[in-house]
C-alpha cells in the first residue's frame, strides 16, 4: 500500500456494512481518504460515515450523494459492492425474484453511478469500480437472475468509462470468485444438510487452484489499486480476482492440488 495515496480525496461505498465493501471501507480509509458508505445496517468501521439504505431505491440513493458531497465538499471515488444472491433456474424464477435480484444488482449501480456523475465532474474527473463477479463469465447452476445480473454489471461497466473517459471519469469492475463473506456463508449453509460450514468452505476453496477461497481484504486490494492514480490508464476493463478459477479447464474434473 503506498501511504497516504487517497489523502484529499473523498469515496463513497455502497453495500460497505459487510464482506467485500467493508474491506474496501477500510482499505480506503487506511490510505487516507474520507469514505462515507451505506447498507442494509451500520457496522463498526471506525472514521467512516455509515448511512442504511436500499439502494434499489433511486431517491434514496440521490438524496445519499447529495448529503456526502455537501459534508465533504466532493466526491472523488465510487465503490460500488452493494449486492444479492438468490437462486432459480430461469423456469423456476419469478418476476419478483428477478426485479429484487436487477434492482440491487444492476439498478443499485446505475442510481449511484448516475447521482455521483456531476460530482466527480465537478472535480475533474475521478474513479468508479464496480464490485461483479465470475459468475459474469461463467454460470452456477441454478441461479439464473444472479448470473444475468452480472454480466449486465459488466457490459454497463464498460458503456460507462467509453461514455466519460474524456471527462478523466474512469469506470472498472472487479470479478471475484468466491470470497469469505457473509453472502458466501449464508449460501453454503442453504445446501450444507447438517454439514459443517467450514468444510464445505474449505471443499469449495479447493476448485480455485490457489486452494482456498479469498478474504474480502484480498479484493479490496484491487479495488483500491483501480480507484488510485496508480491505475491512471486503466478504464473500461474487467478484472478477475479468482485464485485461477476460471483458469481451470472444467472438462478436465475438478482441480486437486
């Protein structure tokens, strides 16, 4: 981590109350910038700003950024980690469930992407890294709508930074595979049959040829490096945080180290 690279500057991170985006509430924060998040709860993140809302609910969201640019005179950075997981083959999924899933998923990230515009404008440009996942690349079974979200997290993704890059606004997404976080545990524990958690944490860390899944802090390292200076060229693209594991040729069985 280069000390103090985010000094002066002023993120926002949504879904940043647990896993992925609470890590990158901390990371920020470690390198010197104000952070303000928001999520379904406060957590305990000593120096940030925490606010509770939906951000399927574009008025909210609005009135969110608004309120962080008045209090910090700017907004440089926007995380956006906020996310659902819910499953459903496309037979089998209704269109409640597909609205709930796109409207955190994918509205989430166009509510504050568009509220946060004008002000990364106002101060001449800045960085959006959006949070997606492998699953944009390749398919879970069961689990149609989440996937579906995904890619369309990436394709936006990509519209974004070709439609503000002469505006010095830079828009990325990270893809993790599995990572240790509350979403994670809560969809181990829905198949585990009285199994315990950590083992089948641990046989699902195994498919990832590093052979083991990653801590939120491990992705919160590439998001900071994509929000930073140092990532000063890098816009529109997609970056897999995944331990090798869409670098694995599936036909073959599964890894073992």
């Amino acid at each position: 981590m280069t000390q103090g690279e985010f000094a002066g500057s002023v993120a926002l991170v949504t879904g940043g109350s647990a896993g992925i985006g609470a890590a990158a509430v901390r990371r920020l924060l470690e390198g010197g910038a104000q952070v303000a998040y928001c999520g379904t709860e406060t957590a305990e993140l000593p120096g940030a700003s925490g606010t509770v809302l939906d951000v399927a609910e574009p008025a909210a969201v609005a009135d969110w950024v608004t309120a962080c640019a008045e209090r910090f005179g700017g907004i440089d950075i926007l995380v956006n980690s906020a996310g659902i997981q819910r499953y459903g083959t496309a037979e089998h999924t209704s269109d409640e469930l597909w609205d709930e899933v796109f409207g955190v998923n994918v509205k989430g990230i166009f509510h504050a992407c568009r509220a946060v515009l004008p002000h990364l404008r106002a101060r001449g440009g800045g960085a959006i890294v959006n949070v997606s996942s492998v699953q944009a690349f390749v398919a879970q079974t069961n689990a149609a709508a989440y996937c579906a979200s995904k890619g369309a997290i990436n394709a936006f993704t990509k519209a974004m930074a070709v439609d503000h890059a002469h505006e010095g606004i830079r828009v990325n997404v990270v893809c993790p595979g599995s990572v240790h976080t509350p979403m994670l545990r809560w969809a181990v524990g829905l198949t585990a049959d009285g199994r315990d958690t950590g083992e089948l944490l641990g046989e699902l860390g195994a498919a990832h040829p590093l052979g083991r899944v990653a801590e939120p802090e491990e992705v919160a390292e590439l998001i900071a490096f994509l929000a930073g200076p140092r990532a000063s060229f890098i816009t529109g693209s997609e970056h897999r945080v995944d331990g090798g594991l869409l670098a694995v040729n599936a036909a073959e069985g599964p890894y073992r180290p």
